[in-house]
C-alpha cells in the first residue's frame, strides 16, 4: 500500500525535515521549507517503471569503452563552443535565466534550426503562442513538434512515441509527475521530473535542453538538486533594457568553464555576437578621463571592456565606495594598495566604479585597468590614446602575470589599440607586431607607461 507523509522540504537544497524550520540547517538559508506530500512504500507508483533492461555489471576500467558520440552542431557556433564544441549526444542542459531574458527565444531558435525531429514541450505557452514566436523569428521547421503540456508521463509517452533527435522542457518548474502530490516546481517535482527525464535521456542517448526559472538572488529556481543532476548548466544574464545577453556556462561536464558568449535580442529572435569586444567599447571624439580598458578572458575567449571610475572629494565623513559588476572587496584592496604604494591620497575619496555594459568581470587581469581608470579621474586625465591594460595586481604593487596574455594582446590589435600595458614577469612576450609591448614591474612604474604625462 502507498502511504502518503506530510514533510517539510528546503526549496533551496531539498533537505527534508519532519517539522518545519526557520533557517534550513543544511544550506544556512531563511524561510525556505515548505510542507510536502511524500508517497511511500508499496504502489507509490515507483516500482512500476523500470528503467533499465539490462542489468549492469562493474568493469575492469580497461574493459570500459569510452563514450565517443559525434557532437551536434546548433545554428549557433557560439553556443556549441560555450557547450565544448556542440550538443552531446545524451547530455542534460540545464538553461537558467530570469523571466523574460530569452530563454524560449533561443530554445525555440534552437529547435527550428535543428537537422533532425524535435518534440518541443511547453508548459508555458500553448502552440500557437510558439507559433506566434516561431513567425516573429521568421522560421518554420516540419520536423519540429510543438507539444503543450505539464503532465510529465504524458510528456514521457510522447517522447518514447515519436523518437525525437532533441527534447526541449519549457520549463521544468512547470511540469509535474502524477506520482508526487506537491505541487509543481516544488524541490519534489523538479528532482523527480528532472530524474526520469535524465533516464530517458541517458537510455535513448537523445540531448535534452531543460528551461529552469532564476530566483531574485540569482541562483536556479528551487533546488540546487538540478545542477548536480544536469551535465551542463547554461545561464543566461543580462539586463532586461539592454538588448544584449550573456550566455555563461557554469557547469559542463563535456567541456571547460566558465565559457562565455554574446547574444543580442532584436526584432527576430537572439542573434550571436562573433566580436563582443566591439560592443563594450565606446567610441568617443575625445578621450575622457576615468576610463580604462581592460582585456579579461572568460574561458577562451578573449573580451576588451571598459571599466569607468568616478572619483570625487567624499560629502559625508565616510567616503563612499561602490562598485557595479566588480568585486567590492576587490576594489577596496585595490584602493588601498594604491594609496600605500602607488602614493595616491584615496582614503578621503568617493570612488565609484562602474564596467561598461552591465558585465561582470572576474578576471583580475582587470585590476590593472580598473586601478588606471581611478587614477585618470583622480587626476582628471585620460590615458594615452589607444591603451589597453591588462595585469593582475598583488598587494605589495607589484604587477603579476596573467595566462594567454599573447591571445590578450592580438585582441587588443585587432580591435585597433597601440599599446599594451602588461607584467614585467611575463616571459616570453617581447615584441607583437602592430602593438607595442609596454613592460611594467608595479603600479608606478605602469601608470608613468599609461599617462601621456608622468604623474
Ligand atoms: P522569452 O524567450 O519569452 O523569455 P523567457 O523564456 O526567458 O522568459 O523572451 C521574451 C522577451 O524577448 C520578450 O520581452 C520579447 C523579447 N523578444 C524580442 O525582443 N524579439 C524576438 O524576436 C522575440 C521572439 C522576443
Ligand atoms: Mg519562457
């Protein structure tokens, strides 16, 4: 007999408590349990689907034969190189994003592009409002199904029916198996739905593209469960007025990470940015002062970004510092560095930084642009035209290394800059055609290459 319980579950990380709990012992967070139905025992349902035929048995590690399935490739050759190199046979990805950012946009683009039979499900909007999209992206595909629906063994019967080559779930919060009694997008549901569609997936050897809701905090929707169940896990960030989007992978079990792209949302469906660092820098008459470029590497790629500062006498007694889309802490280690050894009066400032474009950089080859631009405005003046910097900065002043510095360098060439602002320790960098090579050992010794005038 199937008995039901009544239990308590983190939304958060799906711990289970029998009473409810304020701040979930396990993950540390507030107000995140919410009462479940759990079924168990005989005839909850589980025991009558089996999943594998074939009983397993262990290996000897050389008697194992390495998956060797030929990767797909999408109609975006960014998205497969954020994926590794193209969809693998099998794999489970996870695409997470706030509302409204171009989740469906771009599963859809995906589908319709898609050599192959595509059962796209959507618990969200009904088929003609996918056709409606499908029109607005100007593109039609016979192969492609369109399937609106929430009922997960529904979904499953479809999918062992029409045998597609890619499933797409948009989204897994809105589906829900009729063998869990909470409701849908519960940590119950998700995990369980997400599992046997994981299964499925694994058994038929079919990729599967899982859409999954971002909380406000930024972090997926319900449980942290989904990211070690998926393969890959492929966020989507950006902001809502501005009509480009980063793609970045967070996980990828067939692939390096953090891998990152750019996409732009415009008047028919998302479209691949192939030169992203075009798109973080301005182009101004004149040079201005507070501004610096920086050259960060997300994965392979390189990305040339603005970073701006604003510095100014502080109003009140504590002087204000903040920062959008760098480190905060970062910042105030950099600020007071720059004030022990580069002898720059920074304590009594307001210091605001911002990174053009809403971009978050992580790489701390930025700490030389960054430090750059806060001198030119506090000093009030630009960098010598066509300057890029790119070192990391330690706390005794010295400038350290960064990897790939000779990709970093051939971007900033191409991209039309004359100078390159680098580490004194990286070896074996001396000369690149096209762009002279500046070397510096510490902040001082940089700025005196990065200011026309020494300061
Ligand atoms: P959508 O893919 O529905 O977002 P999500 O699935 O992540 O919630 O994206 C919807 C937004 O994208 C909506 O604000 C309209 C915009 N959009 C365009 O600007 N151009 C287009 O061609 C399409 C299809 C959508
Ligand atoms: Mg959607």
């Amino acid at each position: 007999m199937a008995k039901s319980k009544n239990i308590f579950v983190c939304q958060e990380c799906g711990t289970e408590s029998s009473k409810w709990i304020g701040r979930c012992p396990a993950c540390g967070q507030w107000n995140t349990y919410v009462e479940e139905v759990k079924i168990t025992g005989k005839g909850s349902g589980r025991e009558t689907i089996s999943y594998s035929k074939s009983k397993e048995k262990p290996l000897p590690f050389n008697k194992v034969i390495a998956e060797n399935y030929q990767r797909i490739n999408s109609s975006f050759s960014e998205f497969d190189r954020i994926l590794g190199g193209g969809i693998v046979p099998g794999s489970f990805i996870l695409l997470g994003g706030e509302p409204g950012i171009g989740k469906s946009t771009l599963a859809l683009q995906l589908t319709l592009d898609f050599k192959g039979k595509v059962l796209y499900v959507s618990g969200e909007e009904s088929a003609g409002q996918i056709k409606m999209r499908a029109d607005r992206i100007g593109k039609t595909n016979d192969n492609c199904l369109i399937y609106s629906e929430t009922n997960l063994e529904d979904i499953l019967i479809q999918f062992e029916h029409e045998s597609p080559e890619l499933l797409v779930i948009d989204s897994i919060q809105t589906i829900y198996s009729q063998l869990i009694e909470s409701a849908p997008g519960s940590v119950s549901q998700v995990r369980e739905c997400a599992t046997r569609l994981l299964r499925v997936a694994k058994e038929k050897v079919v990729p599967v593209i899982l859409i999954g809701h971002i909380t406000k905090d930024g972090s997926l929707a319900g449980p942290k469960v989904l990211e070690h169940i998926v393969d890959a896990v492929i966020q989507f960030e950006g902001e809502q007025n501005l009509n480009y989007r980063i793609i970045r992978s967070l996980k990828n079990r067939f692939g390096a990470v953090p891998e990152l792209a750019i996409f732009e949302m415009g008047q028919a469906g998302l479209k691949q940015i192939l030169n992203p660092s075009e798109l973080f820098l301005h182009e101004s008459e004149n040079l201005l002062s507070g501004v610096a470029v920086a050259c960060t590497m997300d994965g392979i790629k390189p990305l040339l970004i603005e970073t701006q500062a604003l510095v100014g006498t502080a109003v009140y007694g504590t002087p204000q510092r903040s920062s959008t889309g760098f480190d905060l802490r970062r910042l105030n280690m950099l600020l007071a560095v720059l004030e022990k050894k580069g002898g720059f009066n920074v304590s009594n400032k307001d210091v605001f930084l911002n990174i053009a474009g809403g971009m978050k950089i992580q790489d701390t080859a930025a700490d030389l642009a960054i430090v750059s631009a806060i001198v030119s405005s506090r000093i009030d003046q630009p960098l010598s035209a066509g300057t890029c910097c790119c070192a990391e900065i330690s706390l005794t002043g010295e400038l350290r290394p960064v990897h790939r510095i000779e990709q970093r360098i051939l971007e900033a060439k191409k991209l039309g800059f004359k100078h390159f602002v680098l580490s004194s320790y990286q070896k074996n960098i001396d000369k690149i055609k096209g762009i002279e090579i500046k070397k510096a050992s510490s902040i001082n010794d940089a700025l005196k290459n990065i200011f026309q005038k020494a300061n």
